[in-house]
C-alpha cells in the first residue's frame, strides 16, 4: 500500500470533482458546526465538566490575542481560533481507524489500487493552499480597514528608494507567506501520513501491524497540534503586524 501525493478521486457531480480530502473536510466542518450550536444551546451558570475545559480554551486562547492584538482582539480572534480548531480538529480525524484504508479497489495497468473514502485534510496541498490563501487575504482585508488604504500603500510603496526597496521586498514576503504557511502544513501532515502507511505495511502480523504504529500516531498527535498552533499563530502576528501603523512602531 502507497500514499497518493494527489487526493484521489471518489464521485462526480457534473464536471465537478468530489476528492476524499473534500469530503473528510465537509466532515470536519459539520463537527465543529454541530459541537458549536450545541455547546451553545447547553451553556448554564454553573458549568459542566465539558463548559469548563471549553471556557478554559476558549479564554486562555483569548487573553493571549488580547495581549498580542489590544483593542483589535475582538476581529483576530475569531480567525485565530477558527484556523486553530478546523486544523487540529482535521488533523487528528485522519487519525481514526478507517482513514487511508477504507474504500474500493480501481484496476490500474493491470493492478487493484485502493481508493479510501477518507483521507487527511491537510495531506492535499490544494486545501493547504485555500487556508493559507484566506489567511493572507483576511489579514490584508484587515489591515485596510484598520490603517486605511493610503497608510496601508505606504507600506509598500514610497517615494524614498530605501524605503520603495523595503516596501517591495515587504510585498514579495506576502507572497512567500501563501507557500510557507501551506507547505509547512502540507508537509507535516502528508510526511505523517506516509510515515504511518509505511511502518503499517512492514508488520509480518495483524498483531504487529496493530501495536507498532501506536507510538507513531502519538507522535502525529503532538505533530498535529503543534502545526495547528503554528499556522493559526502565525495568521495572528500577520495581522497583529499590518494592522500596526508605523507611528505606533515608533
């Protein structure tokens, strides 16, 4: 058994093509919608055991933006945790019994492949690219609301060489921010995936093959927690950095 580097191809509807990534991704999504509605429906004066971990979270992770981001705490934050939740919450499904091993067999050039229904979220670089995409362009979204279009120009462009040479260095930055915030994630989560296939595939028995990637899918857990944090802290200092005008630098 091997690990596509493209997500594969499960149905169509019309010309439009349905991935196993795209549907473990609509799961992801309809979790996290589902636990909202219904943790906000059963909020009480006096917090079960599941309120209290989830106020915890909620509040540690929003005194930290507070710190970071002042006043413009009440815009990032949202953002901040939505990268954070849907991240983690879509790494660790990819982690489940049946993810990358249950699905239908396609003859190819004479061999049977197996295409799993399910697969990891961020292992497909095209959904990496969409959540860096919409970091970026929420945070330069924010940053003209906040400082206004003419401050945020002055970012970039300037009449001063020094500073139109900054500006434009600044401006090709954004640019590599989109590539590193998706591939860093992508590479992480892929690397994870073709690490666990890979251990599973050198077991002699179902026993082995069970117990020695234990270890490995700990590992992962932390690996996917700790990119969850990185790309949404990174999507925080971005806009906590281009919503900051240069006279509260100095």
């Amino acid at each position: 058994m091997e690990v596509s580097f493209a997500a594969e191809q499960i149905a169509h509807i019309g010309s439009f093509s349905i991935t196993n990534t795209f549907l473990t991704s609509i799961i992801t999504s309809v979790l996290l919608i589902t636990f909202a509605f219904y943790f906000r429906n059963r909020i009480v004066l006096v917090p079960s055991r599941l309120q209290t971990i989830v106020e915890l979270i909620i509040e540690e992770f929003y005194s930290f933006t507070t710190q970071l981001a002042g006043k413009r705490a009440a815009f990032i934050f949202p953002w901040f945790a939505t990268f954070f939740f849907f991240i983690i919450v879509a790494n660790w499904l990819g982690l489940l019994p049946g993810f990358g091993t249950v699905g239908f067999f396609h003859e190819e050039h004479g061999e049977a492949h197996l295409i799993p229904l399910f697969r990891g979220v961020n292992s497909d670089l095209n959904i990496t690219l969409a959540l860096a995409l919409i970091s970026v362009f929420v945070t330069h979204f924010f940053s003209i609301k906040t400082l206004g279009i003419a401050e945020y120009l002055k970012r970039y462009f300037s009449l001063n060489p020094i500073n139109l040479f900054v500006g434009l260095l600044e401006l090709i930055g954004e640019f590599t921010k989109v590539a590193s915030l998706s591939f860093r994630l992508f590479g992480n989560v892929f690397a994870g995936e073709a690490l666990l296939t890979t251990v599973a595939s050198l077991s002699k028995t179902k026993l082995t093959a069970f117990f020695i990637p234990i270890p490995f899918m700990m590992l992962e857990v932390v690996v996917g927690l700790v990119q969850a944090l990185v790309f949404s802290m990174l999507t925080l200092v971005f806009m906590v950095i281009l919503s900051t005008s240069h006279s509260e630098n100095h």
